[in-house]
C-alpha cells in the first residue's frame, strides 16, 4: 500500500508540473479503461 501511495504522490505532482493540457490528454485513456466518462 505505501508504494501505491508513493506512486500516485509522484504521479500527481507530475500532473501538476507538466499542465492540464497534459493532464487531460492523459487522462483519457485511462477513463476508458476505467469505464468512466472523463
């Protein structure tokens, strides 16, 4: 559980860092998998 939570810290704060442009383009396929309208 902590490297989880280690991973997702580092993943936000690269979110953050490269913009929301980024974040969305990202975000994408990642919903799709989830199953969720992003």
């Amino acid at each position: 559980m902590i490297v989880i939570t280690i991973v997702l810290f580092i993943v936000s704060l690269l979110l953050i860092w490269k913009g929301s442009d980024w974040l969305t383009d990202s975000m994408i396929p990642v919903a799709k998998k989830l199953g969720t309208s992003y």
